[in-house]
C-alpha cells in the first residue's frame, strides 16, 4: 500500500507541474498577444514618439529664447524713440 500511495503522490505532483508549465505557457501567449495589440492601437492613434516630443520641446525652449531676446531690443528700441523723440518737434507731427 505504501508502494500504492507514493505512486499516486508522484502522479499528482507530476500532473501538477505539467499544468504549472502549461499555465505558465498560457500566460505568455496571452502576454504576447495583448503586447502586439496594445502596439497596434498605439499606431493607429498616430502618438508621438518620445524623441519627436524632445524635439518640439528644444523647439519652445529655442522659440521661448528667441521672444525674450526680441522682447528686449523692442523695450530698448521704444525707449530710445521715446527719448529722441521728445527732442524733435518732426517726431512729434
């Protein structure tokens, strides 16, 4: 009987581990799966890739630059008009 038991206890840790593998088996397929179509649907919505977004990013940042700079010459520039033209009566016509 001993013979018996240990027999039906191998059998059962065998059909154990064979279903452990095949869950396992399973869960990659369905891993794989869901993986090809959340990337379908990442096409297909057309979303910008990370290295298109740093370069709009450097894009703002250069643009942000370039206003700040124009910003100053024109408060410089309005501010000599306003100097020069004071003085002159034409300027003032």
């Amino acid at each position: 009987m001993t013979q018996s038991s240990n027999r039906i206890f191998d059998e059962l840790a065998r059909l154990a581990t064979d279903a452990a593998g095949a869950a396992q088996g399973v869960r990659r397929e369905v891993e794989t799966v869901v993986r090809t179509q959340i990337e379908r649907l990442v096409k297909e919505m057309d979303i910008a890739t990370r290295e298109e977004v740093e370069v709009l990013r450097d894009m703002v940042v250069a643009a942000r630059e370039e206003n700040e700079r124009l910003e100053a010459r024109i408060k410089a520039l309005e501010a000599k008009l306003e100097q020069g033209g004071s003085s002159t009566p034409a300027a003032s016509a």
